[in-house]
C-alpha cells in the first residue's frame, strides 16, 4: 500500500490550487466589469470600476497570501474603503433627481 503514497493529495495542494482559480477568476471578472463601465450611462461607469476595484483588492488577498508579501491586507483595506467612499462622494457630487 505505500505505493499509493504518492497519488494522495495534500489539503494544502487543494487550497494552493484554488487560490489560483480565484485570482483567475478574479481577472475575468475584471474584464468583465471593465468591459461594463465603458458603457454609456455614468452608473455603468461606477459599478463597473467599484467592481474592479473589490476584485483588485481581493486579487490583492490572495496574492499577498500566496507570495508572503507585507501589508497587503492594510492595501487592501485600504482599496476597499476609499474605493467606496469615493463612489459615494461622485454620487453625491452628481447629484439625480431629488424628487423621490
């Protein structure tokens, strides 16, 4: 029996494994989202780049897990804060219709 040893698979392969799936994953939704904001409505543009910047962040998670890099979780939180309220103000800035 030591001869299916090696055929046994490690739960650190398979998570190994999926976090790359995930930042793979991760970019097609980039492409995906980016290919979305160059639609013509304003509020295609800020979905689609609050979007890209969730999915730049957690690319962030996983590869800062991955590669051992410092602060990639305060960059990251960091992305994710200022990308929200920066979305918020130019809403706010843009203004709409008042009359709900």
């Amino acid at each position: 029996m030591h001869f299916l040893k090696k055929f046994e698979w490690d739960s650190m392969d398979i998570l190994f494994i999926s976090k790359f799936i995930v930042v793979i994953a991760l970019i097609i939704m980039m492409l995906a989202t980016l290919r979305a904001s160059a639609y013509k409505f304003t509020s295609m543009g800020l979905l689609g780049s609050s979007a890209v910047v969730v999915a730049f962040a957690m690319a962030l998670l996983v590869g800062g897990d991955l590669y051992n890099l410092g602060f990639y979780r305060d960059i990251s939180l960091a992305l994710i804060f200022f990308g929200f309220v920066g979305t918020v103000a130019f809403a706010a800035v843009l203004g709409g219709d008042e009359s709900w």
